[in-house]
C-alpha cells in the first residue's frame, strides 16, 4: 500500500511539480487536491481527469470569498457529478484573525451552504478551522451532517480530537507533527489509528513543500506510535479509503 495525501493544493504547485509526476512521487498513491476558490475549480478537473491518482475537492475558503461565490454555488452538482469519488473541501470557519460581526456573518452563510450542498449530495467534507471548532461542529450539527470527512490541519487538544472522531470525522496530521515540541506528538499516540491521515497542505506550511513530506511525517508517527511506516501507511491510507467509500 502506498501513502495518500488528503490535502494538497496542487492547483497552486503544479509548475514546480517534477517533470514526471505522479511517478516521480513513487510513494505516493493518491492525493486529495484540494481548492479554495471557486476559479481553481476548472483547472482542478483538467488535473484530475489527467491523473488517475488525483480526486479533486472542490470548496470555498472562509478567508477567500468574493461577491460572486453565491452565484456559483448552484454549479456544485456538475463539478461533483463528473467524479463521483469527489467530495467537498475546504470550507468552514477561520477566527483566527478576529474578524469583524458582518465577516464573521458571511463565512456563517457561505459554510451553511456548502454544507447543505455536501449534504444533499452526500459527499464527506474537509473542514478548515481556525479558533472556531466548537462553532464549526455546532454548524454541522445543527444541519445534521452526517457524512464525515477530514479535519484537515489538526493541531488542537486531545479531547477536541476525540470530539471530530465522534463525529465521524478523521484528524489531517501534517507538517505540525515535523515540530519537536508540538503537542500533536504527545495526542497521536493516544488516538485510535483508524482515527487520522496525513497530510502535506502543499504549497503551504513549509519551505518548498510538496506532497513528498508526508514521508516524513509518517516516519515521525511510527517512531511516536511504536509502529513501522509501513503499519502507518496501510492504516492511513484505509482511513480515506472508508471515509470516501473508495472500496474495491
Ligand atoms: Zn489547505
């Protein structure tokens, strides 16, 4: 079994990507290529019908709405139609920069939408959260989502993991675990291992990132969870396959 990235923004990354790509990331099986804006949608397609390795997400950011964004939301089903495996992502809520009463307002309005429309076509979905968990998962279920999904960027308490994982979600463990002194090194060991994969949110995060780096992640949690890469690979890469029905 290979390595799956569930969030990479290739849209953004795919000039520096080695010529050969994907057969140049030989350890990689799968990447979730993830948007943030409604204009990378269409080169997201173009990836994913190009690179049978790459299922595209499509989602609106809580940091990059525009004005228009409400006029695409009805193109959803067709961009959802073309892959059936694809899902929706990332969208939620971002507090981190303590926006103002009317900001705050229009990411409530534009996560509640897409929530509804993963709902409706049932799709998991990737949760960007910053200083709003408790707000994004009280959203969720107010609007009985019950499809799961990847909360991506994990770096919160032990018992706010456990709070996505009984939700039906599973935590994105990234590039925070490359920090000696994150509190992420001491929480994964205590995690149930059906209960998290990795990540790389390429470009971002890191110097040069790519989606090469969740290598090196996935040694960090083997070495913290006593287990060999390998274990940490086949049940990272079982995680996604459950949570995006990918059975064979
Ligand atoms: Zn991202």
């Amino acid at each position: 079994m290979l390595l799956f990235d569930t969030h990479c923004h290739l849209t953004d990354i795919f000039d520096s990507l080695p010529e050969n790509f994907p057969a140049d990331y030989s350890c990689i099986g799968n990447i979730l290529s993830v948007t943030y804006r409604y204009s990378d949608w269409d080169k997201n397609i173009l990836f994913a019908k190009r690179f049978v390795n790459v299922i595209p997400a499509f989602g609106i950011h809580p940091l990059f709405i525009t004005d228009d964004d409400k006029n695409h939301l009805n193109q959803y089903e067709s961009y959802l139609d073309i892959f059936p495996t694809s899902i929706i992502g990332e969208i939620g809520l971002d507090f981190y920069h303590n926006p103002t009463y009317s900001e705050k307002l229009k990411q409530y309005d534009l996560f509640s939408q897409q929530i509804a429309i993963a709902k409706h076509f049932q799709r998991p979905i990737i949760i960007h959260q910053r200083k709003s968990q408790q707000e994004c998962i009280s959203l969720l279920k107010s609007q009985n989502f019950d499809c799961g999904g990847f909360a991506h960027g994990f770096s919160g308490s032990l018992e706010q993991a456990l709070q996505w994982i009984d939700y039906g979600f599973v935590l994105g463990i990234g590039c925070v675990l490359l920090r000696n002194n994150s509190r992420l090194r001491e929480i994964l060991p205590r995690l149930p291992s059906w209960a998290w994969v990795l990540e790389s949110d390429a470009p971002f995060m890191q110097k040069n990132n790519s989606p090469i780096i969740i290598q090196e992640i996935a040694k960090i949690a083997a070495k913290l969870c006593n287990k060999n890469t390998e274990d940490i690979t086949n049940n990272t890469t079982n995680n996604v396959y459950r949570i995006l029905n990918m059975y064979s």
